[in-house]
C-alpha cells in the first residue's frame, strides 16, 4: 500500500531495519573486546606494571558499562521507531475502507478517472487494487490486483499506460492481476572486522515488497523470480510501476528489497562487496532466506528455482556484482546454475574491477547481462559503466540506449510527487520512455526463460526487425519514444 503521509511507514520499516543490524554488530564488537580488555594480565609482578594493568582494565570497564548503558538506548529507541510506524501503518489501513467506499460512489457517477489520479495509488496500479493480507499460492487462494498498468510522468503532465506488450504473449501463463506483500529479507552479511576485531556472520533485515503474477482462478505458476534492487538513495516501494509491469509481463515473483544507501560498517551498503555477496549467495542451495520471507509476505509454497537479477542505477551494479559471485558459489558447478541473466535499468557500478571481474565469471556460463540505459548525464556517472560493459562484449548485444532518456526513466509511475521531485532532480523523462523501457526489459527477459537470444528472439526486442545485427547502432521506433542498439 503507498503511503501519502509525510512519514511513510516503509521508511520507518527501513530505518528500524538498518538500526537493528548496526545494533547486533556494534554489540557483538564489544563483547567480543570485553574478555581481552577488562581482563588485563599484568607485564610484570612489580607495582607499576600492576597499577598500569588496572588502569587499562579500569577504563575497558568504564566503556563495557558505557556500551550497556547505549544499548539499553539504542533498544527504547528502536522499539519507539518501530510502535510509530505501526502507528502510522494502522492510520493508513484504517483509512482504506472509506476511500475504496468513495471510489465505488465515484465509478456511478462516472468520475472514476479524475480521482483514481488522487487516490489510485493507496490500491495499487488498478482501481480496485487491494493491499497483501491473505495467501497467495499454488492452490489459488488469495485476492486479485487488477491487471497492472502504469503511470507515466513526463513533461506534459502525467499519462496512463496499459500493460506493455512484447512481440508476442509472456512465454508462459495468463496473468490477469498481481498480488502485492511485504516482509523482511535476511540478507548475510560478512564475516568482517570492527577495528581489527573479527565480527562473525550476521543477517541484515531488509524491508522488501514481494509481488505475485496471478491467473484467472488466483494461483501463481511462476516463470521464476526477478531480484529488483533500488538505485542509490532511494527504497523499494518507489519501483512498484516497474515490479508490477514486470511480474505481470513475465509471469514473475518480483521481489524490491530496501537497503542502505550511505555507506556502513561491515560493507553494509548498496556499494558494499558484503552485501553484494550476500545477495548472490540468497539464491545458493535451497533459497531459505528468499522462501521464509515470500511466505511470511503470503505466498504458499516454495518459490521457482530460475531467477534474474536486477537492479536500477547502483542497484544495477549490485545486481551485477551479486552475479557474479553467485557464480563464484556454484564452485565450477555449471549444472546448479539458476541464474538467467542480469539486467540493468541505467546501471552504474561504484567499483570497475569488481564489474570486470564479475562480468568474466558471468561469461564462464554465457549468462546474458543487458542494461536499459539513458544517454551519459551525472547521475548514471556519464556512462562509465554501460560504456565499460559495451567494451567487455565487444559485437555482442548488451542493450539498448533511450534517445534524451532520463536517469530515472524505470521509476515513474507511482506516486506524482516522487515522479517529480526526480525528474527535477534528475532532467524529465520524454513521453513514452518508461513504457519503451517495460517493453524491452520484459521481452528480454521473456526470452531468457523461454531460451530466446538476441540473434533468435522470441519475444524481445534487439534491433529495429527485432534480432541484433552488429555492430548496433540502430534505432527502434517504440510509440513515441525510441532507442538506439548499443554502442550509440
């Protein structure tokens, strides 16, 4: 459910998140210092040496009681950060009724279209979308979303779009509506240091909003999952448009997990190696991880093996990254390979060689990574790495550039004032742009399940007849708006 208060309850979710993971590591930093600090062995069995010990050990326990004293802080803070966002969460629910009971007083007065652009977005991309609170599953309980369909902010004021078509129908299924939940994802981290000490594993608990591709009679039978990771600064909730576009094109599980954007101890951060490694290793074995948190979000059952990656912005180079070392996990193990592909919505690594590097282990399984890009601008850091990933296949198909596009194309749609306040931050989005970008990632991603390629494509789209003909430059024509194949 979006939120329209000035405090949106996904916020407080994330924040509590964040500071409940920098609470267990700073905690278990200083009791893992306690026993070699407070415990002093005198050097010698003179006084000095003595008095020197104590005062060592005197001050290690000054800063134990200290650290006890913050922690017990730390926890009343946390507990009021989160009763308030269940405060606000609970107003909001509350809400709900009386608005849906207008909407349907609206439709019998044929004013359903103005007020959808007011209130629309508190039930999802449909009129009569409703939040996540009953099962979705394999045996077809649960409520429907309506079919999706987006919003798209441009400079002439805001547009409606309907599902995006590919070439032809998604590979497999009818989704007729999607099925929105949220809950928390443990993502690991580590093992790392604080200050030399060694920190053990530890989970990160990241707000993440699951979405469910439906069919008629309500069941999910999936194509596979798509990992969709925010770009820097942001959270999950604002790639809704994108999420829904995609589970309901693709017949995918989408899952948008929230994590830091600034940088953390222990690489706890969009750009840090120990996240991105502890993404990948999400979709090693038996998933549990990526499991627990889709049934607590009320999906029943487990969830499909094959899988995309994907990300916008540092989201896309995370993406990348985790990639790549999931690939390193599988140990040479080519035959457990589940990984489909990895696709980028203007990607922007923080670290090229850690890009190269995962780009080479990608290749050892000729797994595709594409990127829907915009033209070089500040905030994609004037193309360094869609350049870098042009020059690492070479004659081969990587993606496609949106003309004048804007960094923040793959976001829009969900709430007008997100829309705009990153558009003005960021240069406005021509018409037409976000639809032209559902209608190539869907279709790429199409094929990855179907095993469709850029030089025989069954449902996406390569070049301006359909299949990749290098070395690229061409342009396609998508409505009003058009891309040109990599490398423009």
């Amino acid at each position: 459910m979006s939120s329209f208060v000035s405090v949106a309850p996904e916020a407080f979710a994330a924040a509590t998140g964040d500071l409940i993971g920098i609470g267990e590591a700073i905690n278990r930093a200083a009791a893992s210092a306690a026993p070699s600090t407070t415990a002093i062995v005198a050097a010698a069995g003179d006084e000095v040496s003595a008095a020197i010990a104590g005062f060592l050990g005197s001050h290690a326990q000054e800063f134990q009681t200290l650290s006890a004293r913050m922690t017990l802080l730390h926890t009343q803070f946390v507990r009021a950060l989160s009763e308030a966002g269940a405060a606000y969460a609970a107003a909001e629910a509350a809400n709900v009724s009386p608005l849906q009971a207008l909407l349907r007083q609206a439709e019998g007065l044929g004013l359903v279209s103005p007020l959808e652009r007011l209130v629309g977005p508190l039930f999802g991309s449909g009129a009569g979308g409703v939040a996540a609170s009953e099962p979705v599953g394999l045996d077809g309980s649960g409520a429907l979303l309506g079919a999706a369909a987006t919003n798209e902010a441009g400079l002439g004021g805001s547009m409606n779009y309907a599902a995006t078509e590919a070439l032809s129908a998604p590979a497999t299924g009818e989704v007729t509506g999607v099925k929105t939940g949220f809950s928390f994802l443990k993502i690991p981290i580590g093992p790392s240091s604080f200050f030399g000490i060694p920190i053990e594993q530890f989970n990160y608990p990241a707000p993440a909003h699951w979405y469910f591709p439906t069919q008629a009679d309500g069941s999910v039978n999936a194509n596979g999952v798509i990992y969709l990771q925010h770009g820097f600064g942001a959270i999950g909730w604002f790639y809704q448009p994108l999420a829904m576009e995609l589970a309901q094109q693709t017949n995918s599980i989408v899952v948008t997990p929230t994590v830091p954007s600034l940088p953390l101890p222990f690489g706890m951060w969009i750009g840090g190696a120990e996240l991105q490694q502890g993404v990948g290793s999400l979709f090693l074995g038996s998933q549990t991880a990526l499991n627990i948190s889709a049934n607590q979000a009320g999906y029943l059952g487990p969830l499909p093996e094959h899988f995309v990656l994907s990300g916008h912005s540092a989201g896309g180079g995370l993406a990348t990254a985790a990639g790549g070392y999931y690939v390193a996990g599988l140990g040479g193990n080519a035959a457990a390979n589940n990984l489909l592909g990895v696709l980028m919505f203007d990607g922007v690594s923080s670290n090229a060689s850690v890009f190269a590097a995962s780009i080479a282990n990608l290749q050892t399984l000729d797994i595709p990574v594409y990127t829907v890009a915009a033209p070089p601008q500040p905030f994609n850091a004037f193309g360094v790495t869609t350049n870098q990933l042009v020059s690492l296949y070479p004659g081969q198909f990587v993606g496609a550039e949106i003309v004048n596009g804007s960094h923040v194309d793959s976001m829009l749609g969900g709430n007008p004032l997100v829309d705009f306040a990153a558009q003005l931050l960021t240069g406005f989005s021509p018409p037409g742009a976000t639809a032209a970008v559902y209608t190539l990632s869907s279709g790429w991603i199409n094929d990855m399940y179907a095993g469709g390629s850029p030089t025989n494509p069954m449902f996406g789209i390569y070049g301006p007849n359909g299949g990749y003909v290098p070395p690229g430059g061409q342009a396609i024509i998508l409505g009003p708006a058009a891309a040109i194949v990599l490398p423009t």
